[in-house]
C-alpha cells in the first residue's frame, strides 16, 4: 500500500501549463511576468468582496522564497531590532520565533485559548498594558493563524493600536481562511502568507508579504533583492537579502491560487469525514472550528484524553507510521523548545497540554475516501488493541 502523508501537494493541470509557459518563455530568474501576475491576482483572491476602506486602503504584495522571509522582512520593515520586545503566539512553528532572534530582539511567548488553540486575546491585552505601565513597550505583535484557523484579531488588534504595538498576522498556513469578512493575510499591519510544500497552496518554496502600506513593500521589495541601487553597476547601501520567488515557482503558485477554493471544500469534507467517525469515540475531541471567521480547514487535528480513549496520542501516531501513515503531534510550544529555554512566557498550561495531547491526522485534499476509510481504521484499532 501506498504512503499516506500528513499533507502533500495537490496539483492541477493548471499548474503545469502555467509552469511550462515560464519554462518556454526561457525566463527562468530572476523574477519575471509569472511573478507579478501572482502577486496581483493574490491581491484581487484577498480583496474579492472587501471594501479598501474596511483594510485601510489598498492591499500590497511581495511574492518571496518563504514565509520565513516574509517574517524577517516584516519585522525589518517595523524596525524591530535589539532592545526590543515582540509578543509572539507559543503554540506555532518555530519560524515565527525565529525571525525575532534573526533581528536581534526578544520574543516573549503567550500561551493560547483553549476555545481556539490560538493566541489568547486577554493574556495580550494583559501584558501589553503591563509593558506599557513598566516603561517597557512591545514593538510588535505576531499573531499566528493555527492550522487554519484565524486567531481572534479583533481585539488583539484594537489592543495593539491602544499601546502603540504593530501587529504581524502570520497567515503562513490560512491561505483562503478568513475573519469575519475579511480574507486572512489582510488584517495585520504586515501579514504574511506561507506556500510550502504542504500547505494548501504550494509554490513548492515560497511566501508572501501584504501590507496596505506600500511604502513597505517597496522597500522590503528592495531588501529582498540584495537591496541593489539603481545603478548600471552593483551599488548597497543596505543590507539586502535573497528572498524573491522565482518565475517558475511564482506560475505553480498561479495555478494553485485558481482551485484554492476547491481545495478548502474537499478539506471541510475530509473534516466532517473524521468528525462524523470519531467524535463519539471517548475522549476524542477536535481543534475547534472559529466563531468569527472560516477555516481553510489545512490540518484537521484531534485531541486524546487517555484515560478516556485507552490509549494516548503517541500510541495512535506510532501505529498509524507501523501503517505507513503519517501522522504528527500539535506543534510543540516555543517556550518549551531548548533554544528558547530562557525566554518569557505568559502562561502555557494550555499549549503544554495540547501538545501532549494533540494529533494532526492526514488531511491533503487528494485524499481518496479509501485512503480515509484506511486511517480511520488504523486508529479505532488502537482502542481494540489496548481494550484488548
């Protein structure tokens, strides 16, 4: 039997046509028309229906070589820097910590609701008015769509204006998710999306930055391309960076950008599939759908009380690998990994356990009802073979 994976790409005809064009055209990189159309039809998907008025103005976008670097560059254009303070969700990938050391400033770590499995919108409100009250004001707020789902930016938002905080909204893995009746990666001064190659939309490699400040994008534009001077020889007077998207990449992203919303019906099915099997098995519960916004429904992700279920979250991962199924915990907070062993943390109790108890199941949108039918009977096997 074939490997069933977390969540593979999932191609289109579109993608190679587009992808042989830029081929074709022999205009390989450095950037290229492949590139500026997906970032103006990214645009156009995140602004379809929404006035400028409600995004304080026209959306912006920068297609880069990851998510990464669109954070980097977010932070860079914000001007965040040593001595500096950032408020970051604990509950993500290590990515959106990371790009607060590459600056040199300090993450400071916030624990999730348990009602959304993100940033918890009264631990922010609490602490940035404790720095304010301090003399020791954050700079900026990274904001993380978990698995999907939007955080609750409102609030968060309205507490950053009140304490002169920015706000960065990693949409890296909300691409089609949306706040209200906003799309994800416009509610951020900075938002950023990611296209790795298990995310929704894949580019193979690549990211972008959004801002409705121009000002900001043209500039991290510059710094993206090794902040050259326009001038006939290589000329800095900055440090610049390798952060553009390639031709070739940019037209795969532009044929994934056309079945972006069939790919989060079939994700909503595959989750309805899994919530229709397993949420009356005992102690099984589910990373909950967002009140004030839709889901790309990326990873759908379970909850395991052991005491109930018979058998803990490992169990059900290790047996599903002796399937070849992949199958992976909920990432590990950041105020828990090594590397950031000595940084802040408010809170934790929550992501701790969620950690300890969370299971992302395989969600690609080219999942077969076989291959579903398969994982569901891999994992109510575990309850036979630990009841047994």
């Amino acid at each position: 039997m074939t490997r069933i994976y977390l969540s593979p790409p999932h191609m289109s005809p579109d993608e190679r046509l587009l992808l042989l064009d830029a081929f074709d055209s022999n205009w390989i990189a450095p950037l290229g028309p492949h590139v500026d159309a997906f970032e103006r039809e990214m645009v156009t998907y995140l602004m379809d229906g929404q006035a400028a008025a409600r995004t304080g103005g026209e959306l912006h976008a920068l297609a880069l070589s990851s998510g990464t670097s669109a954070l980097h560059l977010a932070l860079i254009e914000l001007g965040v820097g040593p001595g500096d303070r950032v408020l970051c969700s604990s509950l993500t990938f290590s990515a959106s910590a990371n790009v607060i050391r590459y600056v040199g400033a300090e993450p400071v770590f916030v624990d999730t609701a348990l009602s959304s499995w993100n940033l918890d919108p009264v631990l922010v409100a609490e602490e940035l008015e404790t720095g304010a009250r301090e003399g020791k004001r954050y700079k900026a707020v990274i904001a993380v769509d978990l698995y999907g789902d939007p955080a609750d930016l409102e609030p968060i938002r309205a507490d950053c204006q009140r304490y002169g905080a920015a706000l960065i909204e990693d949409a890296a893995e909300a691409a089609g998710s949306s706040y209200r009746d906003r799309k994800c990666g416009t509610m951020g001064d900075l938002s950023v999306l990611s296209f790795n190659g298990n995310k929704i939309l894949t580019t193979a490699g690549g990211g972008m930055l959004l801002s409705a400040n121009e000002r900001w994008i043209d500039h991290a534009r510059k710094l993206s391309t090794q902040a050259r001077e326009p001038a006939p020889h290589y000329q800095h007077q900055e440090i610049g960076y390798n952060y553009r998207l390639s031709n070739l990449l940019a037209a795969v992203g532009r044929g994934q950008l056309r079945w972006l919303d069939e790919r989060i019906a079939r994700k909503y099915r595959i989750r309805a599939f899994y919530e229709g099997a397993l949420s009356g098995l005992p102690g099984v519960s589910f990373l909950p759908l967002p009140a004030f916004g839709r889901s790309n429904c990326w990873l759908t992700c379970i909850q395991v009380d052991p005491a109930a279920f018979g058998a803990t979250r490992e169990d059900i991962r290790l047996h599903l690998e002796s399937l070849d199924i992949e199958a992976r915990p909920v990432w590990k907070p950041m105020h828990m990994q090594p590397v950031f062993r000595e940084c802040r943390v408010i809170g934790g109790a929550v992501s701790e356990d969620l950690f300890e108890r969370g299971l992302c199941l395989p969600s690609g949108s080219s999942l077969t009802d076989a291959d579903l039918d398969r994982v569901l009977h891999a994992v109510t096997d575990v309850i036979a073979r630990h009841r047994g």
